[in-house]
C-alpha cells in the first residue's frame, strides 16, 4: 500500500523526529527513487523554515505529477494562517489527482 518511506541512515530509535524515517527523502542520499504520487507543494514565500531553494527544487525529487503553488507573504504556519487558501488548493489538487487515477493518466 502506498510507498515506503525512505530510512535515514543512523537516526533510528531516536528520540522524538521521525523515529528514522522521512518520507519520499532525499534520493541520492538516501538511495530511495523519486516519489511517484501527484504531488503538490504549497510554499509560504515568507517561511523562515523552508527557504526558496526548497520549495523550487523539490520537483526533482518527484517522478510523479507535480506542481508548487506560493502564497506570497505567508510564513510557515500555512494551516493556521491561511486555511482557506490551502483548502481550495488541497480540494483542487485531490480533485485532478483522483481524476488521474479513474482515467489512468
């Protein structure tokens, strides 16, 4: 069911994170394949945490469908801050992707 999360080496069994484990990863670090799943990746352009770089490049990590939407102004708590906004991305996204998976394309 689903793909397997991709191991980070020597960070099992610690405390607190992810217990080891990261989703999708970093392929060429991790030895994992690119996701395969539509993915999207909403990105507040003021987000202190997860900087331009990141939001730009992820896409080539993904082998799937793939799209990154910007919120400009809006920091790292996009679920608190802006629900509306995400919402509408997230249904529309959901939308497109289970059309995807009933006409195989």
């Amino acid at each position: 069911m689903g793909q397997q999360l991709c191991p980070r080496p020597g960070r099992a069994g610690r405390a607190g994170g992810s217990a080891g484990l990261v989703p999708g990863g970093h392929p060429v670090r991790h030895g994992c394949a690119p996701g395969a799943v539509p993915t999207r990746y909403v990105w507040g352009s003021g987000d202190p945490a997860l900087g331009r770089r990141a939001a730009t490049t992820t896409g080539r990590w993904v082998a799937g469908p793939y799209r990154l939407d910007v919120l400009e102004g809006a920091g790292h708590w996009l679920p608190e801050n802006h629900p509306e906004e995400l919402a509408e991305l997230l249904r529309e996204h959901l939308a497109v992707a289970s059309v995807r998976s009933l006409t195989g394309g």
